[in-house]
C-alpha cells in the first residue's frame, strides 16, 4: 500500500559501508530480511510497512574500488521507544548481498521538529514583508490624499493652458513661476495665486495678468532663472524679485525654505540695483494712482507706474541718479555728527562719500586697507569667491537680506551702505552701517 509521507513523525539515518560491489534491491532485501522476527510480531518491519507505520526504505550507495558505502533513510510513524527499537534492530545487518556490511545508525531526526524550524523561518519571513508593505501607511494615506487634492487644484488657465492656481484670478497679488512643478510646490505650502510661464519666452497671458496685480517672479537659483528673470524684466512690470538658494530648484525647496525665500524677497529697484541690469516693463496702460495718496491734483499726464507710486517716497539721492549740470550738491553731514563717531566708523563713511553716485564698491582688510575696488553689480559674485581676508564692505547701495547672507558666510565683520533695504533678520555676526542711521543699523 502506498504510504503518506506527512504522517511520519520521525526519519532513522544509518551509514552503509560494504566489502564487496552491491545494489540498492540488495540493501533493502537484507534489512526486511535480518530483522524478521528479530523484534517480535509487533515490530516487523513488512507488517509496519503494510499498516503505513513506516515508510518507504530510501537506499543512496556509491561503489569505488570494490567497495560500496551509502546512506539508508526510513521514515516512522512509531513512537520514540518503538522508533529506536527498530532503528537499533538495523545495527544486526551484518552482510548485504555476497558482501560483507555494516549498518551504523547517524541518527534519528525529529520531522516534526524540522517542520517548526520551517514554519518559524517562513512566519519571520511573512511578518517581514507584512510589516514592510504597512511601514509608512498612515503617511501614504495623507501624503496621496495631499497630492489628489493639489492636483485637483492645479487649473490651467488662458489660451497657453499655463499652470497656475485657483486663485490668480481672484488675488491682488501674482506670484509669476517657472514651470508646473513649482507651481504645485506653492500649493504644497498652501499659496494658490501663482502661475508658470513654461519655458523662457513669457506668455502674453501672464503680461496682461500682471497690469492690475502687484507681481513677484520667484526664478531657480541657476543660470537659467537668471536669464528667464531677465526676460521678465524686458516684458513684464515687476514689484518684487524673489530667488532659490544659488544651485537649487523652486519645486525641490522645503516648506520652510520656500517661505522664507518668500519673505525676503527683493523690491525691484533695490534688485536692479544690486544687479546692474535695465527693466523696460511691459508696454501696458498704467495702473490708476489713487489720488488720496498724495500727489496732487494738476497735470494732465498719465500717472506713475505703480512700483515708482508705491516706493518712490523713500527714494535717496542714488535712486534718482546724479543731479544734472549746474546744480549743487547737497550739503555734506554738520561736522558735529561725524566728530560724535568712533574714528574707524567715520573712516567708513568717508570712504561712503568718497564713492558716492559711483556704484561702486570697496573690500577692506583688517587694516581698513582697500583690497578689491569693484562695481556693485558685480560685487555678490565676486564676494562669494573670496577668502577670509576681508573683513569690512562699504559700496555705494542698498544693504539686501542675500547680501548679509552672503557676508556672514564669508566672515564679514561690517557692511557699510547707503540704506538698509527689506531685511528680515541681521546676522548677529555681522555690524551694519547706514548713512541713513549714521551708526549700527538696529538689531
């Protein structure tokens, strides 16, 4: 009768070794035949195997150089002291065919102990793989339902199909991006009034947006948002500038970077500035100027552009540029405020008028001694390059947020300026100089 192997509970391993050349049919003739009737009735091993208590005989042997060895493997469904009876009996093989032989019994092995180690193994497999797959899901959840939301309120909008928020239309403000990825990275952060221009040639759609709504262009940090920032500047009316850190992108910042990127962003006449470059604007009706704000009432002539109506009070003497042919120069400061500084501070603002009108600027040693004489527009550059050996600047401009930045990585002590522009936070290791203040800019 055929047996079922998973109904034994135990395997008996025992070593053949042979005098002689033999078969398998000659192992397994001589086991059922040199213990017949060797353990009694119940024990028989033909009987066993009939009733299915134990399992076929597995013979394995290898003849070389007229001798044969191998291993013989027998399955039982006995109990311990019935399996070790029967495998104890095998020992009595004492010759195998025409052969002398030997039966050692190696061992009896436990199946069902085999089995735990298997089903133990396989369930940390399982468990594994179960708590991998679950690792994260509350955060999948949320992370997919945010994303479902962002795309649907990710809308296109004019006959370009441009990516922008829900609500360019409805906001007083425009934030004028580069491509669809930022814009979805703004609504990440929860800011809904922003619009792609989708490569470097911008779209009438956004030049007729930005007539009635104060505009920022948040560009890459790369050369490309440098050159698509410059031909914004030639076709568009811009209120404010913002950038990524230099070597990043807007769709790569963190929340907490790209706000603060945000909140210093740069009026644009500080920028031009700061840059040295033109803007031209677009070539639109102008804003209306509201007439309470203080102008007056005569003239005939169309209105301001709303960037010169909204920061054209606070406008120094550089702003307007230098006064034409024959007209005097403003007087210089009474010489009671300058003899009420410290000698090295006047120093700075000597050198201040020295280069006033000029856009230029000056690196100085610790000895106050001129390194670097530079324009302006090249001097941010040209600061992120050099080494330790300056310590002190003085130009002729607008001290910017990106500027102290700049100068605190660099080790600057003191930054000397015509007026301090829209500045968030001063580094607490860097001393800020104003004509304006005519002294430490407050902290």
């Amino acid at each position: 009768m055929s047996n079922d192997p998973t109904a034994a509970k135990y395997l008996i391993r025992a070593r053949i070794t042979a005098d002689g050349v033999i078969d398998k049919p000659d192992v397994v003739g001589a086991v059922f035949g040199q213990t017949e009737g060797l353990l009694g009735d119940e024990l028989d091993l033909r009987d066993l195997q009939k009733s299915g208590r134990v399992g076929r005989i597995e013979v394995e042997i290898d003849s070389k150089k007229g001798k044969t060895e191998g291993e013989v493997q027998i399955p039982s469904s006995l109990d311990q002291v019935e399996t070790a009876i029967l495998a104890s009996g095998l020992e009595t093989v004492d010759r195998i065919g025409p052969c002398r032989a030997k039966i050692e019994v190696t061992g009896v092995e436990d199946i069902r102990v085999a089995k735990r180690q298997k089903i133990v193994e396989r369930a940390k497999a399982i468990l594994s793989h179960i708590q991998e797959d679950s690792k994260g899901v509350g955060i999948d959840i949320a992370e997919a339902v945010r994303k479902s939301v962002q795309v649907e309120e990710i809308t296109t909008y004019g006959p370009e199909h441009l990516p922008a928020g829900p609500n360019v239309d409805g906001a007083d403000a425009l934030i004028v991006v580069e491509g669809r990825s930022d814009v979805l990275n703004l609504l990440r952060c929860g800011i809904k009034n922003s619009i792609a221009v989708e490569g470097t040639s911008v779209p009438q759609t956004v030049k007729d947006l930005s007539r009635g709504k104060t505009v920022t262009v948040f560009t890459d940090g790369d050369r490309a948002g440098e050159l698509i920032l410059r031909e914004m500047l030639q076709t568009m009316d811009i209120d404010f500038v913002a950038r990524a850190p230099r070597g990043s992108e807007v769709e790569e910042l963190t929340q907490k970077q790209l706000l603060k990127c945000l909140r210093n962003k740069i009026p644009i006449n500080q920028f031009l500035e700061m840059s040295g470059l033109e803007s031209t604007g677009a070539s639109r009706p102008p804003v209306p100027e509201d007439r309470s704000e203080g102008g007056g009432g005569g003239g005939g002539g169309p209105p301001p552009r709303r960037d010169d109506r909204e920061r054209g009070r606070d406008r120094d003497q550089h702003d307007r540029g230098p006064p034409p042919a024959g007209v005097p120069l403003p007087p210089p400061p009474p010489p009671a405020a300058a003899a009420t500084l410290p000698p090295r501070i006047a120093g700075y603002f000597t050198m201040l008028g020295g280069i006033e009108n000029t856009a230029r600027s000056l690196f100085l040693g610790a000895d106050d001694a001129v390194l670097v004489d530079i324009p302006v527009k090249e001097m941010i550059d040209r600061l992120a390059t050099i080494d330790g050996s300056v310590k002190t600047l003085v130009f002729d401009g607008v001290v910017s947020q990106r500027l102290l930045d700049v100068a605190q990585e660099k080790g600057l002590e003191t930054v000397v300026g015509n007026r301090l522009g829209a500045v968030g936070k001063i580094p607490e290791t860097v001393r800020v100089l104003t004509r304006a203040d005519v002294g430490p800019s407050p902290r």
